[in-house]
C-alpha cells in the first residue's frame, strides 16, 4: 500500500504564523483505512483559535471540516448506513472515536473520548501524518464513521456539516423535545448561529430571535426565517438587550436560549432565559475565558444548562440529510472559496470577519 506520492498541504508552524505550503509523502494505510482526495475544506472558528494559541502540536495542517473523495482503501468499510465505501465515494467523516473508553461503552458519549484524533491539530510529524483539510490529500482512519454526501450537496456545504453543524445536531438531541409554543433565541450570526437559526425553525420553535451582527449577517438570519433580529452593533448595552428580549416575550424570558457567539454571551443569555427554561451552549468551545455565574441561574430560576461538543456518526447523518432538504439558502454560508496555495488569505478573512465561512479547494 506504500507508495510514494506526495500530498500538497499548508503547513502552520507557529502561533499566528502565516500557514506555508508544503509537501508530505502520502502515507501507507492501515487496515481499514482510507485515503481521500479533498474536494473542499471550509474554516471556522475553532482552526483561528487554534492557530493563536500556542500548541504543542506545531507544525500542523489546519482545518477539520473537509469533504473528499475515496482514491484509496485498505479493506472494506461501510458507511452510517450500512452502504460499502468505494473508490470515488464523496464522503464525510467523524473523529476516530475508539469505540473502547468509558466514554464510548459506559457513557456513550463516544465525543468525550480522550483517545480520538481530532483533526486540524495533530501534529504532523506523527503518522498517518495526513489529519488536517487544508491539504490535497487527507487521511480517513480505521475507526472514523463515515457518512456518503448526497448527491444535491454541494462539496463546500458538505464539508462544514462536519463540524458547525453536526455540533448543532447534536446541541438539538440534547436539547429534547421543543413545544410548539416556545421561543428561542439565538445568540450569534456566524456559521454556527446562522446554522443553530435553520435547525431551530425546522424543530417547529414558534418564533425564533437572532441576535448578532453586522447587518449584513442580520439580513442573512431574516431571509433564513428569523422572526425578530436584534443588532449589538446598535443595541450595545447588556441590559437594554435583556430588556429588549422580555419586551418579546410578555416580560417572562426566551424558553430557550442557544449560545453561538462565545463565552462573552453566556451571563447575559442566561439572563435572558426564563426561569424553567434551557440554555444550550454551543459556540467557542476553545475559550478558556471564565464567566461568572450566580448560583440564582441554576437553583431558584431551575434552568437547565446544556453543553454540547463535537458530534458522532448519527450527527454527521442528520447534518448531511438536513442539507439535503434544501429548505433553507445553505449556499449563502460560503462567503468566499480559496485555492490552497491562498490558504493564508482565508485565514485572514476569518480572522478579520471579513468572511463568514471560507471554504478551501485544493484542486
Ligand atoms: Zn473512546
Ligand atoms: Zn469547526
């Protein structure tokens, strides 16, 4: 299975150092595994974290939302479906969980596993080497469950269902049952809270508020089905936007708040959920910022706070098929498509906000 061809990748040698393209030799395959050539990578917030902070990981090749297509196997796999892999599937696919941990058996709660891979950061000098989208080539491990890209989506839509929104799906199992009458706010106009946005309308919320910004992104959320949006850009006080959602919803508070914009939301969200009711906490899962809240938030006002990371096989379905639908303009997310040897400009366009998700074609 060794042979000797070479994967073109962008390489990030140190915190905040522009990403440089290199050349890596394609690795031999263990059993079971696979090799993928990447049709498209798409950025989000957590490879800019990532590249701020100073690993231990350096170099590494960036990016963990990738689309590819199978060039190479090493025995036979069979997608969340049961469907054999082929030579030339496009596919998605989910951190190796290892299927053994107490997190995986016990628990099963296969994203805490601390034996996973989690691509985009591992370092490069380790085998099988090839773990990040920013490349050519990327490498698809024996225990990664893998979901087959229907054929109405598009490459770059494919590739951030694995990670924004297979996060959401999973957010959305935790969450429960929503009620008909109930309404949610979404704290946050990225990726993520555009996607949050969709999900939330399709779960059947009666009214939906998305609060963020600049306008442009607002506009976004009111053509994706946002029944009110709120500009912090214009609103910037905490309390006049606590104020503003009681104002929305006869002074009792949202049933449901989901966090998609940072550790910097999360105090004045939990304020603007009504007592009973559930925060879910999705964005900026790199932070390590802390926040404070009063012991009031969970006892006496009995709210339930949600937590969610990363997302398993099932989530990587749902995402897949939820895009499928076609029921919202998906298309809109990818605000600019970047060749590889242009990696840095992407990152920089992610950096600056410039882009809402900027996508990598290698080829
Ligand atoms: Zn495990
Ligand atoms: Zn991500």
């Amino acid at each position: 299975m060794a042979n000797n061809q070479q994967a073109t990748v962008a390489l990030i040698k140190g915190a905040d150092q522009v990403p440089e393209i290199a050349k890596i030799d394609i690795p031999s395959l263990e059993p079971l595994a696979m090799m993928t050539e990447i049709e498209a990578a798409t950025l989000c917030g957590t490879d800019i974290h990532l590249w701020h902070s100073a690993e231990k990981s350096m170099p590494y090749i960036p990016g963990h939302e990738s689309c590819g297509i199978v060039t190479d196997k090493n025995g036979d796999r069979y997608d969340v479906t049961g469907e054999l892999v082929e030579i030339g599937d496009r596919i998605i696919w989910a951190y190796p969980f290892c299927g053994e941990c107490f997190y995986c058996t016990v628990a099963n709660q296969p994203t805490m596993c601390d034996n996973a891979a989690r691509f985009g950061r591992e370092p490069v000098a380790k085998y099988p080497h090839l773990l990040g989208g920013c490349a050519t080539h990327q490498y698809v491990p024996p225990k990664s469950a893998i979901v087959k890209v229907p054929k109405n989506v598009s490459s770059e839509l494919a590739a951030s269902a694995g990670c924004a929104l297979r996060t959401i799906m999973h957010g959305f199992e935790r969450l429960g049952t929503v009620a008909a009458y109930e309404t949610a706010v979404i704290q946050g106009t990225g990726p993520v809270g555009l996607y949050a946005l969709a999900v939330a309308k399709s779960k059947g919320f009666k009214r939906v508020i998305s609060i963020g910004a600049p306008d442009t992104r607002l506009a976004l959320a009111k053509e994706w089905g946002a029944d009110e949006t709120l500009n912090i850009e214009e609103c910037t006080s905490r309390n006049d936007r606590i104020k503003w959602i009681m104002d929305q919803t006869k002074g009792i508070g949202a049933d449901v708040v989901i966090q998609c914009a940072g550790s910097a939301a999360v105090s004045e969200g939990l304020e603007m959920v009504r007592p009973g009711g559930r925060y879910l906490s999705i964005g900026d899962g790199g932070s390590s910022k802390d926040i404070e809240i009063t012991p009031r938030a969970m006892s006496v006002k009995m709210l339930n706070i949600i937590g969610v990371r990363s997302g398993a096989g099932r989530h990587f379905y749902q995402a897949l098929e939820f895009l499928s639908s076609a029921m919202f303009p998906f298309k809109d997310l990818i605000s600019g498509s970047y060749p590889l040897e242009h990696v840095a400009e992407a990152f920089a366009g992610m950096k600056s906000m410039s882009e809402i998700k900027a996508s990598i074609i290698p080829k």
